[in-house]
C-alpha cells in the first residue's frame, strides 16, 4: 500500500514567521508531488507541483523534493493568519493515470 | 474558482437511498477524477476517466458505487442503498494530458449526509 504521510498538526507559528510542513512518501516510482492549501469546509486548493530534486519557489512558498530520501516539504515565509488552514501533501505516478495519493493533512494555524 | 463546478453542493438523503452527484470539468480537461474525504483525513481516490472511459476504480469501491462520463464531458456519480459509512465529502478535480497530465484542479465538492 503506497502511503504518505504527515504530521497532523496541529503547527502554531506567529505571523511573520516561517511555517515548514514536512510530507514523507513510501514508493519510489512516485513521480510528481503537489502541496494543497484547504480551508475548513472547502474544497482542496493547489499551492505548488514539484518534480525535480531541489527547491521550487513561487511567492512565499518554496517546495523542497529530495527523492533519495522520499521527502518533501513546503516552506511559508512571512506567515500570516490567513494562511491558517489544512496543507495537504499528495503524490502521483504519471503511469498510473495520475492518479494522487493524499496524506491525511497538517493543520496549520498562524496567530496574530 | 477553479473551472471545476459539483452539483448538488449538498445532499442529505436517508439510509436506503439512491443519491447522484454531477461534475462538470474544465472544459478542455480529458481526465476526470472522483475523491472521498472524510473529516481529519485526505482525498482517498474511487475513480477516474480518459474521455469517457474508467480506466481505473479504487479496490475498495463498494459495487453500490457506480459512475459514468457518457460522453467524455461531464460525469456522474451515483451511490445506490446509501450507508451511513457513506457520510463524506465527495471531490471531483479534472486535468489535462496536454497540459502535464497530473496537475489536477478541484471543484467545490458535493457533502453528503446519510441519515
């Protein structure tokens, strides 16, 4: 059984602060990775896709993959109370139709 | 908003019932995808389509579970003789073999309560 997992919070950090939200993955053959953003109640929201060893930056978000050590994680900078909500970390192979596989979330929660 | 539109965005039904849920994906999107969430937990995959062909449906899929993309546009979810187990949201998200395949975009999702 493919699993990914994280932490499910939840992480406290002040506004203005750095949030890292860490995701780890059992099956090598995953190819693409993908952190979603989901307020309460709503549906998931795509922050970032990452497919290459490294970091990827887009804003205050920076993916990091390190597929030798099946990791990945997303960093906020400048945190603000508005990024509060549930990050998904989900995982897909390009050969099996895409499909993703979720981890169960980490609640995020940025105070004022 | 995504592009990605879910019909009913709410649905409370007694134990027993047949409920269908319709998703509309972007329109030049050709994979379309079913997902359940249930609370604290992520998407858990049932199905997906390529045009209008199921190419694969999750294993631990209940057979009272059933879905259809007719005419490669819009797909339909049914569950019939609903459970209370059946409780949850259900997520359709739509991509695009031309645009990199597994980027997928969700809709509003459907919240089913069985009573």
């Amino acid at each position: 059984q493919k699993e990914v997992e994280q932490n499910s919070g939840p992480l406290s950090v002040p506004e203005g602060a750095i949030a890292s939200l860490n995701c780890t993955y059992s099956d090598r053959v995953s190819q693409s990775f993908f952190w979603y953003r989901q307020y309460s109640g709503k549906s998931p929201e795509l922050i970032m896709s990452i497919y290459s060893n490294g970091d990827k930056e887009d804003g205050r978000f920076t993916a990091q993959l390190n597929k030798a050590s099946q990791y990945v994680s997303l960093l906020i900078r400048d945190s603000q109370p508005s990024d509060s909500a549930t990050y998904l970390c989900a995982v897909s192979e390009y050969n099996q139709g895409g499909k993703l596989i979720f981890g169960q979330g980490t609640e995020l929660s940025v105070k004022p | 908003d995504t592009g990605v539109s879910q019909d009913p965005r709410h649905k409370i039904t007694k134990r027993g019932q047949n409920v269908t849920f319709r998703c509309d994906p972007i329109s030049e999107h050709n994979r379309l995808y079913w997902y359940r969430q249930t609370l604290g937990q992520g998407p858990e995959f049932l199905t997906y389509f390529q045009n209008e062909a199921q190419l694969e449906k999750s294993r631990l899929l209940s057979n009272r579970f059933s879905a259809e993309r007719p005419k490669g546009s819009f797909s339909t979810l049914e569950i019939q003789r609903t459970e209370q187990g059946d409780s949850a949201m259900y997520l359709c998200a739509s991509s695009s073999l031309r645009q990199g395949a597994d980027t997928q975009y969700f809709g509003p999702g459907t919240r089913l309560t069985v009573l």
